[in-house]
C-alpha cells in the first residue's frame, strides 16, 4: 500500500530491512548501541563491523543513546549506504510517556536522514518486538509521526518504507495508513 504526502511516497510492505535498497535503514537499537537481538542483531550481522565501530565511538563521544534520540553511522555492508540508530520506549503499561517517545523515534530519525540529505528511508517496527509495545498501537503512532512530519517539515527524503517482519505487524500497518490517510485532520 501507498501514500503520497507532500513530494513524498509512503509505503507499507513485509520483508526484511537488511536487504532494502534505500539510502538508510532504521535500526531499533538499545542505548548501548552494542547490538542485541531483533532487528538490530540482524542489522549488524548483517552490515558488519564497521557499524559497531562507528556506534562505540559515537557512545564514547556522547554517552548512551536517550530514548527517542537518533543517530547515524555508515551502511557498512548493507545496500543502504546509512543506518539510523534510533532507540523507542519499553512498553511499561502506556503510562510512562511510551507514546511521544516512540513519536520521537520517528520524527528525530527523520530528522537526521534531513541533515544528511538522505533520500529515501526504511523503518522497522520499533519497539514491538523485545521492547513488548502493542503493535496496533505502535503502528498507528509510527504512521501517524510519520506523514505529521512529512506535512510540515520540508525534507529531502522523497521515499518512506516501513519494512514489517511478519504478516500481523504488516497488517497493522496497513490499516493504520488508512486510517490516517482517511481521518480529515491528519
Ligand atoms: P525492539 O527492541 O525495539 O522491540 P525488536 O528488534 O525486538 O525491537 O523488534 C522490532 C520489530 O522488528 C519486530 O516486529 C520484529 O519482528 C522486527 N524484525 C526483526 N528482524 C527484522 C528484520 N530483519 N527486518 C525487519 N524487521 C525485523
């Protein structure tokens, strides 16, 4: 499924973000930004050493990623030539501000593809898998973040994939894009 927003393509499908063909991919990583498991193992694995070097670094400049904070290192061996390391909620209930944070994911890695001038980008499903957020909600938070930023900012990234592992997160996905694309005030 597709949407244009602005200058923008936005679509949903299910496969796996290693092996995707934009400038970036996002990683949902952990505030060590050491890998782990999930996506962020099969991102490493799969792009080699050189993005574990580049992140320690970065750790050692600035200290351990914040929740909802972004940052960037080398594609490695992956066909993105970039990864965007991004850190989303752990679900504790809803109560603990999980929403905006996970909001902010999106909109600071947006934010860092920008300042890059990065074209197009592919996100995963952040935090629905180890971090235990329920995936609907997540998927209508990350679309909703998503095409609000892509309404108001002006950016370079013309191409927005969300990339989803398995058939029940790419459904939820779907139905959130229509669900946004089809309430007036988004
Ligand atoms: P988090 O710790 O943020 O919850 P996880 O990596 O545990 O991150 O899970 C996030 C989502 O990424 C889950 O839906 C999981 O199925 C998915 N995922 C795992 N491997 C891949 C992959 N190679 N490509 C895309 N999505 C993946």
């Amino acid at each position: 499924m597709e949407a244009i927003i602005n200058d923008t393509k936005l679509s949903i499908i299910q496969g796996d973000i290693t092996s995707q063909a934009t400038d970036t991919i996002v990683n949902a990583a952990n505030p060590s930004l050491m890998g782990g498991g999930g996506v962020d193992g099969a991102i490493h694995r799969a792009g080699g050493l050189a993005i574990l070097e580049e992140c320690k670094q970065i750790v050692a400049e600035q200290g351990r990623l914040p929740t909802g904070k972004a940052v960037i290192t080398t594609g490695g061996n992956l066909k993105a030539i970039r990864v965007i390391h991004t850190v989303g909620p752990i679900w504790h209930g809803g109560g603990r501000n999980e929403a905006e944070l996970l909001a902010s994911a999106y909109r600071e890695s947006l934010k860092v593809a920008a300042e890059n001038k990065l074209t197009s980008i592919s996100f995963p499903s952040i935090s629905t898998g180890a971090y235990g957020y329920p995936v609907a909600e997540a998927a209508r938070i990350a679309v909703s973040a998503v095409v609000s930023f892509l309404k108001e900012q002006a950016t370079s990234v013309r191409e927005v994939v969300f990339v989803l592992f398995d058939a029940r997160t790419y459904e939820s996905y779907l139905l959130a894009l229509q669900e946004v694309t089809d309430s007036p005030k988004a």
